[in-house]
C-alpha cells in the first residue's frame, strides 16, 4: 500500500485535504483516495503533511498483508510510534493485523514555534465525550494548561455521510452547547469508513481514523482527548484504549486517552445532574437515525443507558430519549439481547445499590442466561471443532483411524 503526498485543494467553499491510495492488486470497491474536508475558514489550521493518512490507513495495510510506504513528510515520533502500534495489534488479533514493513520517505519534525497549543477533544455527543468535556470546561478545570478549547465533531464515522441533515441537526446543538462554555466546535467530513466498512471490524480500526482529524490539524492542536469506552479494569482490545493512543502522538501533539478511572455506569452518574448533559446525550447504535430524537430508545446502547439513569432517578430530565422506561423493554432487552456481561454487572451492581430490587432480579437472571447461552455455544464450538479434525485425519491417514483415534 502507498500513501501518497497529500493534497489541499479548495472545492465548493470547503478546504479538501486527500491523499491516493494506492494498492496491489487492490479491490475495484477500495476507494482511491482518503480525504478530510473542512470548511475553508478553517485553512490556517490544516497541514498537507502524511501524519494523519498514515495513522488512518496502517492497520488496513496489516489487514491485507501488505507493507506500507508513506510518502510525503512524517513526523519521527508518530513513525517510532506506528512500529509498536501495529505490533500491539498484532499480538491481540495476529491472523487479522499481522505485521507489515513501514517505509517513511521523509521524517521531518514538526515545530512547536507554529502550532497554536489549543487542547482538542473528539466530541460524539455520547456517554464517553461528555464527560471527558464536563472535566475539561475552563472554569472547573484546575490546570489550565488541560483545559478545553476545542472540540471535533466528525461527519462519515458513525453518522453516515449520506446523513447530511442529521448531521447539520446535532452539529448545530453542539456548537451552541460549545459556545455555551466558551469553546469552539470543528467540523469535518471524511470518507474513512468506506476503506473499512466490509473489511475490518470498526471497533478493532477506528483509533487511528479518530486521531487522524487532530493530526491533519497540526497547526492548531498541541493536546487531543480520546474519551475511554472502558474502564482501566475493564480493558479490552478495542481501537482506542490506554495501552495504544498515546503511540499516535507527534512532537507537537500530545494524544491523551481519558476517563478510565471511570465505568459507563459511573460516568452516566456524573452527568445525571448536568443540564447541558440532558439536551445533548446521544448513545444510538441504530443504524437508522432519527432527526426528531437522539436516541431510538430500543437499541443495546439505549437500553442500558435507559436502565442506567432510571436506576438512579434522573430518566426524566433527559429529553433526547423519545418515550419513558418501560419493564417490557427492559424485559426485552435482556432477554433477547442478553447485552455484554460487563454492562449486566455493572447495572446489577448499580440497581443492588440503589434498592432497585425490580431490576437486579431480572438483571441477574439475564446473566445466569447469558452465561449459560456463551458455555452452550463454546460447547458447541468445541464439539465441531473435534469432528472436523478428526474428518481431516481420515483424509490424511486413510481408513486406518477407527471411531475412537
């Protein structure tokens, strides 16, 4: 795979930043070019340096097994980093993300003497970024140094970009809440998902595409917030985790993965009595969206969310959620759904503390389920697994092998 110099052109009152793509072999269905598009007022802020396509597309290149040569200049940092970035992938997932060569035609610096300093965050409107933007607001914030000044607001990740008045819709609510705390609101498009999508799994491959934004803005930033979906003892192989954002980091931008130190439960909690919270919190993992409401209220991550602020008696002031908590819902959701162990844990442990007995009993009854459901399955697996090797031995041996080999 090539990353080749990128571009910026200006295209319908937009700054467009892209780069070709160029693979071996590559599929008709793979784009040709990654590009980042911004409103033009924003073209001060934008490099046509390759930090930012190479964080985007290093873990698709390890995914079709081929070396990666970045063309254009590249900050030694981010290089050194993206070595041990995709060697932490490769030992969580080898058979998806094995090793490639990484070629760099030109590592250059960046300097600090033109980079404005401001401190970004990659703002969703969900769980993880409001809370990372409640701790980091001017006036609560005791080092100001840490202190929020932007955020980012990206178009094409997990709103689509055929999406374009859902987008404007929740942009615009954004920016005022933004605006409301003294902080401006960046937005962008970006095609970044199409190289993805069908191929690699999204929650494994995005860390890079949700860096990558603050990377292409490498006069601006000097600190990046990714807002953690666990917590430190919650851990898992995800694309953005403690253990791999910091590697994204160059000389002048500093990537902080935060809110560890916290689970969703925990974090729902903190936001319960934050008014700017209850207008904006957007957790949807439909894949229709609705521009009357943030949130379809039907979905795993509705649910839990739901569950989550009914246990702790702050549902009703949240009005992005269309309808109130329902026990058929509930019942539904876990039941049929059966959502992950670590979520159950959580609200079961939240509703025992709360005295929400309605709740624990069913909850850990759907865990009971849950594991039930996975050991069945693994047996399952297992029992397959021994009657495909054994077939494979009789083709390989001949019919010496009885039964019981």
């Amino acid at each position: 795979m090539i990353i080749h110099q990128p571009e910026i052109n200006r295209e319908n009152g937009e700054i467009c930043v892209s780069s070709r793509i160029e693979m071996e072999n590559s599929t008709p269905e793979l784009p040709d070019r990654l590009w980042f598009r911004f409103p033009e007022s924003y073209s001060k802020f934008v490099s046509d340096r390759s930090d930012g396509f190479a964080a985007s597309m290093l873990l698709l290149a390890n995914y079709f097994g081929k070396p990666l040569q970045v063309r254009g200049v590249i900050s030694p940092r981010l290089a050194y980093g993206l070595q041990e970035y995709q060697r932490i992938f490769q030992l969580w997932m080898p058979k998806i993300f094995p090793l490639v060569d990484i070629r760099f035609d030109k590592l250059q610096p960046l300097e600090s003497t033109g980079v404005q300093n401001k401190i970004g965050l990659g703002f969703s409107g969900g769980v993880d970024s409001l809370y990372t933007l409640r701790s980091h607001l001017p006036q609560d914030q005791k080092i100001p140094s840490a202190a929020l000044t932007h955020g980012i607001f990206i178009h094409g990740i997990d709103i689509g970009l055929d999406e374009t008045e859902i987008y404007h819709s929740l942009y615009e609510r954004y920016a005022r809440l933004f605006q409301g705390f003294g902080l401006q609101l960046l937005t962008l498009r970006t095609n970044v998902v199409s190289f993805y999508q069908f191929r690699v799994n999204w929650n494994y491959s995005h860390g890079g595409p949700m860096v990558a934004p603050a990377l292409i803005f490498g006069k601006l930033l000097s600190r990046y917030y990714i807002s953690a979906t666990n917590s430190y003892l919650e851990t898992i192989l995800l694309g953005t985790s403690p253990v791999t954002d910091h590697w994204l980091s160059t000389e002048t931008l500093e990537v902080i993965h935060y809110g560890g130190s916290k689970n969703r439960a925990e974090k729902i909690i903190a936001l319960g009595d934050w008014p700017a919270a209850n207008q904006v919190l957007r957790v949807c993992a439909a894949p229709v969206k609705s521009i009357e409401f943030d949130n379809c209220g039907r979905c795993n991550k509705c649910m839990r969310t739901i569950v989550t602020l009914e246990i702790v008696g702050v549902l009703d002031k949240f009005a992005t959620f269309e309808r109130p908590f329902r026990y058929l819902d509930f019942l539904r959701w876990g039941f049929l759904v059966i959502p992950l162990p670590k979520y159950g844990k959580q609200i079961l442990k939240l509703a025992c503390a709360y005295g929400r007995i309605d709740i624990a009993l069913p909850m850990l009854l759907v865990i009971i389920l849950g594991k039930i459901k996975k050991k069945g399955i693994s047996l399952l697996f297992n029992h397959l697994s021994k009657d495909v090797l054994y077939r494979m031995k009789r083709r390989i041996y001949g019919q010496q092998l009885t039964d019981t080999s």
